[in-house]
C-alpha cells in the first residue's frame, strides 16, 4: 500500500506495530524461560500479560477502522527480537547475573522501539481527530514507558552490581 495521506501512513505503522507485538508475545517466553533471577523472570510474565492487553487495543483500533490488522511485517523487531536470541545463546554458560543483564539490554531495546512507534501513532491519532485511539494508544505507551523504568531499576538494583563482581 501506497500511503497518499497521514491516515494511510497511520494504518501502516498500526499494522507494523500489531506485526511487532505478535512476535513480541512469541518471543517473551523465552526471555521468561532464559532470566534467572525470579524478579525479572516475573517482569517478564507480567509484561506477557500486558503485551496480550496491548494486541487487544490494537484490533479495537482496527475495527474501528473497519481494516484488516494483518498485512504488515516490522523488520525492525524481527532484528533486534533476532539479536535478543543471540544474545540468549551466548550468555548459557554466563554467570547468573551477566546473563540477567544481558537479557535486560535486549529487552530495553524492545521497549524503547516500542516506544517510540507508540508516541508517533498515539500523536497521529489526535491529529486525525480519534481521541479514542490515542487514549487506547496513550495507554499502551504507559505500559510500555513502565517495562522500561522497572527494568532499569532491576538492572540497577542487583543485576550490574552482581556482574561487576563475577567478573
Ligand atoms: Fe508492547
Ligand atoms: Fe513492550
């Protein structure tokens, strides 16, 4: 599809987003599966959950726009989704804590993409007059900006810490 107008461009990134957050589901497994202290084990879970929420906000979205969410693949993800499973095998034989901060910096990197792909739809969606969007979007984006700070806070706390000693 050829976007000739912001409401075109909107669909897009909505259908590279809904691409982005299927992959995410399918991989926040293994990230769960891989992270050895329970704390990001459980963040990881939780924000399973949300992401699940986040793809229900996206059909909402879709429907009201009587389109397809399908269509669309997010080359971005797919890279840095591909780069977080590499780093999973490398960092098997790592010391708990270096692993832990390894899957950390992976994940940091989902988020803040997401991030980013969230403010830009959540802005466009005001400026297309769907208030409902961004309020569903703004949500999400919240979701998103909450990951991130725990996950900083977490790799703060006790996961650099511990890697700086195992060293
Ligand atoms: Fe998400
Ligand atoms: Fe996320």
């Amino acid at each position: 599809m050829e976007p000739t107008g912001l409401r075109d461009l909107y669909l897009l990134e909505l259908k590279d987003l809904y691409d982005a957050e299927s992959r995410i589901i399918k991989a926040l497994p293994k990230m769960v599966e891989a992270a050895r202290s329970p704390e990001l084990k459980a963040g990881f879970e939780h924000h399973l959950q949300q992401t699940r929420n986040q793809v229900s906000r996206l059909e909402t979205i879709f429907s009201g726009l009587d389109q397809s969410p399908k269509g669309q693949k997010c080359k971005g993800i797919i890279g840095i989704i591909d780069e977080a499973e590499e780093m999973i095998n490398d960092t098997v034989d790592s010391p708990p804590a270096v692993s832990d901060a390894a899957l950390i910096a992976s994940a940091q990197r989902v988020e803040h993409y997401e991030i980013a792909a969230y403010g830009t739809v959540r802005t466009w969606a005001m400026r297309l007059g769907r208030p409902e969007d961004a309020a569903l979007l703004q949500e999400t984006l919240q979701e998103e900006g909450q990951i991130d700070k725990k996950l900083t806070e977490l790799a703060e706390s006790y996961v650099n810490e511990e890697a700086k000693f195992a060293s």
